[in-house]
C-alpha cells in the first residue's frame, strides 16, 4: 500500500485526493472519484437478485458497478452520488473502512440501505 493511500484492496484505492476505482471503464480502465465530488455515500445490502451476482456493469441505467469478481461473495457494497445521472457503484473489501474515509475527506454520512440496484 502507497504510505499516503488510507485504504487499498485489488480493486479499490482511497488515495489523499479520491477514490481510484480499479476496472471501471471497459475493457480495464479505472476511474478517480475526487472526494470532493462526493455528495452522499449510501452502503447498500446485497442479495443475488440485487447486485451481488453482478460482476460488472448494470441492468439499472443509473448505477454502474465497478468490476469485482469476488462481488457474489460479499453483502455489502457502496453507492456514490456524485450529482450525475450514473452513480458507481463499488463493493470494496472493508465497506465501512471506505465510507469513513470519504466522510473524513468530503463529509457526507454513509446511510444503510436495502436498496435493489441491479
């Protein structure tokens, strides 16, 4: 891990200025979500029918999910609004980790949400 990143998994980085989203674009490009950027954070429950068997992309126009192949093994994934139609949708490993960074960074509160996204 970068000394200065607060958090890091495969596929998510919380760097000093933002979020680097590992695999975001197709086929492998990854994209920064500045902190600044970051209106809400909203920490989603997954089931099979609701974005945990979705590895990447969307059947939701609004929300895009980060690729993650491990996503059908986790429950909990994070929804960024970001004030734009499409909002990423991102599963790090430590989903609570993450959203206390951005709140340190930008201050939004993460909410808990059963929200079907996909």
């Amino acid at each position: 891990m970068d000394t200065q990143d607060s958090y890091r998994d495969r596929w998510i980085r919380c760097t000093p200025d933002g979020i680097r989203i590992r695999g975001y674009y197709f086929p492998w490009g990854g994209k920064t979500v500045r902190y600044a950027d970051i209106r809400a954070v909203q920490r989603v429950r997954m089931g099979l029918m609701s974005g945990q068997g979705r590895i990447w992309g969307t059947a939701n126009p609004t929300v895009w999910a980060s690729l993650d192949p491990g996503r059908t093994r986790k429950t909990e994934g994070l929804l960024l609004d970001v004030g734009k139609r499409v909002r990423p949708f991102i599963t790090p490993d430590d989903p609570a980790a993450v959203a206390a960074v951005i709140r340190d960074h930008s201050g939004p509160e993460a909410t808990d949400g059963d929200r079907v996204l996909m």
